[in-house]
C-alpha cells in the first residue's frame, strides 16, 4: 500500500487532528441558535442577610442549544462585541419596517423577534402572484389582523424539545466509548462543552435584548410590513398588557458590565477547551459524531419557522375580519371625485355622540331645534343635541357592531362580505406544533377585495387609520411641497415655485435632451464623412 493510501486510511479511522479546526466554524449559526431558543429561566430561591433574613429568587435564563462544532467561534465574537457594543442579540436578518396607524409613522424593525414573525409569516402564507394561465391565483396582497394577547411566557414548541432531546443523544453517543472502551475523555468534553454552553446562555443580556420593549398602557394598531412592492402585511391590535412593538422594534438596551466579564472569562475557558480538545487521540469519530448532531440542532433551531408564541408573542386572528386578500380584476371606475364630506360626518353623528371620550353639552346642542334628523343609508336616525341622552351616554350605533347596511352603515363605509375558511395544518412538523398547542385547525373570516387599493379599503373599514397609514407605505405621495419643513423665505418662494412648475419644466428639459441626442447623432455622420 502506498504511503497517500496509508495516510487516508490513518486520517478516516481516527480523524483527531480535524476537531480543533471544526471547533472554529459556525459560530454565526450558534448565535442564531440562541437568538431563536433563548427566553425561558429557572427561578432558584435565594436568602439574602442585610441586617435581616430576606427571602428572593433568582431567576436563571436557559436554551437548549447543544454542544458543537461553532461554540469556540461564537466565543470570539462575543469577546469582540464585549469590547465594543455589548450586543449579544444577532442583527434582524429579515428586514421590515413597523407603522404606527395613529400617526403613519415607519420605523425600521432591529427586532430580532419582528423580522422572524414576518419571515414565518410570509412563509407559511405565500401570496401568489402569478396570473390563472399559469396555475396561478393571480393576487396583488394579503393582509392579516390578528389581536395582541398579554405578555405572558414563550410556548414551549417542536423546536425547543428537539433542543433537549439532542443534549441526550449527544450524552448517549459519549457513552458509548466510556462503557465499551473505558475512555472517558469524550463524556468529559461532551460534558464541559455542553455546561459551558448552558452558562453562555444564561447570561441575562440575551433575554433583555431580546425583548427589549415595554407593555402598552393604552389601545394601540401597527402594521409590520417590508413596505412597497410586497406583498405581506400584519396588523396588530394592541390592548393595555400586550408588547408595545413600537419600543421592541427599536431594541434599545444598556449593556452590562457582567456581559463583558462573562464574555471574557467565557472566551478563556472556551480556549482551554479547545485545547483540550486538541490533544484527544483515540475515538475521535465519537466526538465528531456528537459534534455533528449539536450542529444539525443548531442550523435547525436557527433557521426553522416558529409559531409566534415560541417567541412570547401570543396573537390570535381577529374576530370579526382576520384576512382580507386582493386579487387582480377588472373594474369600473367613477366619472369624478366630489363627495360631499360635510354629509359624511353628519351621517356619522351618532357615532360621534357614541365615541366621545368626553361629552359635552355644546358638542350637539343647536340653538333653533332641539334634535336633527339625519338620513343614514336607507333610513333616518335620531341624532339628539347632546352626547349625553337622559343622563347617559348615547349608545352605541348598531350598524357598529354588523357593519350591516341594514343597520344603517354609510353606504361608502359598507365592507365586502367575508367567506369562512378553514385552514388545516400540513405536514408532519406543523401538525406536531399544532397538537403541542392543543389545536387542529386555523379559522379565519376571509375578503376578497379588488387590487392593492380594494384591500386597503377593506382594511380602512374594519380597522380605522391602519389602510390610510398603509396607503402612505404602499403609494408614496410623491413630490409634494410641505411649508412646514423650510425654515428661511428665501428658499419657501423658491421651492413654492419649483413644486408648481416642475411638471412643465421637467417635460422641456426631456424634450432638450431628445433634440440633443438627436444633434449628436446628425453629427457623427458629418464627421465621417469629412
């Protein structure tokens, strides 16, 4: 046998001097890995003794991310950051931005959790643009509404045993050559690195970056979206207890002087690992083989798609509408714009009288007559002077609560009728996911509305300013002079003039660089021929 043949042979029955190196890469997907699983704790009862005996807790993080090949990377990135930002969290790998329907305010998502909801979202529900020639649905947008629950606990899903069940095969795997062999080297390291990953994600600042926001106070609608273009949109309703996504989506923390002592002592003891680790001779196969099982855990647990309550985001689809999707057809459109907007509000009066946070006597109260009618639909509705009726507050509309043109909806406010689906889960990781939640199938109060535009619409009735704010998103104004933003005179009667004369000015200047192409090209010819 050749000497090459003898060195492969050698090299494929005991593979030792490889680990050291395969201990260096993937610490990317270890970060992700706990990025995804991170968020449980342990509470540990402590006593405490300040002059007297106090009884507190101590509450321990905990991640089941196995031991493998990327630890001692991921050690020296931590390190790095240590040194620099303190970030633990990895940055958003899905962007999207967050819209605040109140004021139409977008905002770039840092959130590790929002850009994955979004990503998990838009790839359990894929829009299919694609026209009916081709087998397609031919749809322009779908758009979901779900309520926001409490902030309670993340759920523990198909992901987060799997990550368990692996740290008992890896155990498994090193017992192999301890009971068969005696060598219990490989338990040892087996062991060491899978305790010196459970203290790495122990450390709090990975918790706290994560959920870096607050719980709302008040009622509050957001969309998440990944803007113009495409094809997704998630809004939610937000109830006082729930995450506040504006202050999530920002991820704003203070870093820790403990993360930065613990990223260096981790970083040490990682080092002495590995070189540890280096110096196994004999059945290293066992080690690469529980080696190669935490990384499969890892690149699992990091790129998967999770139910958002895995992630302490618990949402439920809206009752009334939790899916409005547009679709490509033809329609008719009006001659004009006129509406009459005065008409509008009057129609909406007992709505007014209704939503008053605070009534008050003058709001309704006409000097001549002492109640106006008001023509609402098909009918005529009482509107009385005052928000208050009897010393009580006026009801509610009931047209409110059907958005039934029959119970007196404005004709323009009457939304398209919604069909009930009923989507059951596929495949065998979903169906798993779905038992563990102690549910089998997915209702949901689906319209169908006409384009982009239609589904806004539809959106705009069931859910008040969160179609105006994604019309913004989704049909940028364009060039539009805004006297607020300049400051001097100057240059207000400058752009004042700029803004009412570009589309003339613009359309000269097409038409000049046309003519001087064209004398370009007459000239060439010319100059040949001389």
């Amino acid at each position: 046998m050749s000497t090459t043949a003898k060195e492969f042979g050698t090299q494929l029955a005991n593979p030792s001097d490889i680990l050291s190196i395969l201990l260096l890469i993937g610490g990317d997907v270890v970060q992700k890995a706990i990025a995804q699983l991170i968020g449980h704790t342990i509470r540990i009862p402590t006593v405490t003794f300040n002059g007297q005996q106090k009884k507190r807790s101590l509450h321990i993080s905990i991640a089941p991310v196995a031991f493998s090949f990327g630890w001692v990377a991921h050690a020296f990135t931590n390190l790095v950051s240590a040194i620099g930002d303190c970030k633990l969290m990895p940055a958003s790998d899905n962007p999207a931005m967050l819209v605040t329907c109140s004021n139409g305010f977008a905002r770039e998502t840092k959130s590790w959790i929002l850009g994955r909801l979004l990503r998990d979202y838009e790839m359990k529900h894929p829009v299919d643009p694609r026209p009916k020639s081709q087998g397609g649905r031919e749809e322009s947008i779908r758009i979901d509404i779900f309520t926001l629950g409490p902030v309670t606990t993340p759920h523990n899903d198909l992901v987060w045993w799997l990550g368990w069940a692996t740290l008992l095969l890896q155990v498994g795997i090193a017992a192999v050559p301890l009971a068969v062999y005696g060598e219990w080297g490989i338990m040892l390291i087996t062991l060491c690195g899978n305790l010196l990953a459970a203290i790495t994600c122990a450390i709090p600042q990975w918790g706290q970056e994560k959920w870096a926001g607050r719980k709302l106070e008040t009622d509050n609608v957001t969309c998440l979206t990944r803007g113009n273009g495409y094809l997704h949109i998630m809004v939610f309703l937000g109830s006082p207890g729930s995450w506040n996504l504006e202050t999530l989506a920002t991820s704003t923390t203070l870093p820790g002087y403990t993360t930065r002592v613990a990223s260096v002592l981790l970083a040490m003891l990682w080092t002495c690992f590995l070189i540890v680790t280096s110096g196994l001779k004999e059945h290293a196969w066992f080690l690469i083989g529980i080696g190669g099982v935490g990384m499969l855990q890892n690149v699992y647990a990091a790129g998967t798609s999770r139910d958002p309550s895995a992630s302490n985001i618990h949402i439920k689809p809206f009752e009334r509408v939790s899916t409005i999707i547009g679709t490509r057809k033809d329609y008719a459109d009006d001659d004009d714009t006129t509406v009459d907007l005065d008409e509008d509000m009057r129609k909406l009066g007992d709505l007014a009288a209704w939503g008053a946070k605070k009534p008050q006597p003058s709001m309704f109260t006409f000097d001549n007559l002492s109640r106006t009618s008001l023509e609402t639909g098909d009918r005529f509705i009482d509107v009385k002077c005052s928000a208050m009726i009897g010393g009580k507050h006026a009801p509610m509309p009931k047209w409110l609560e059907s958005m039934d043109r029959k119970d007196g909806v404005p004709m323009w406010l009457e939304p398209l009728k919604p069909v009930q689906v009923v989507e059951k889960p596929s495949g065998a990781v979903v169906a798993v996911n779905r038992w563990l939640k102690d549910t089998d199938e997915d209702r949901r109060s689906v319209v169908y509305a006409v384009g982009v535009h239609g589904a806004l619409v539809e959106l705009e009735k069931w859910v008040p300013t969160a179609g105006l704010a994604m019309v913004q998103v989704f049909f940028t104004p364009g060039l539009k002079y805004t006297d607020e933003t300049i400051r001097d005179n100057i240059h207000k009667k400058f752009w004042k003039r700029a803004y009412h004369t570009y589309a003339v000015r613009k359309a000269g200047e097409i038409k000049r660089r046309k003519e001087e192409r064209a004398r370009q090209e007459h000239s060439v010819p010319e100059a040949e021929k001389a």
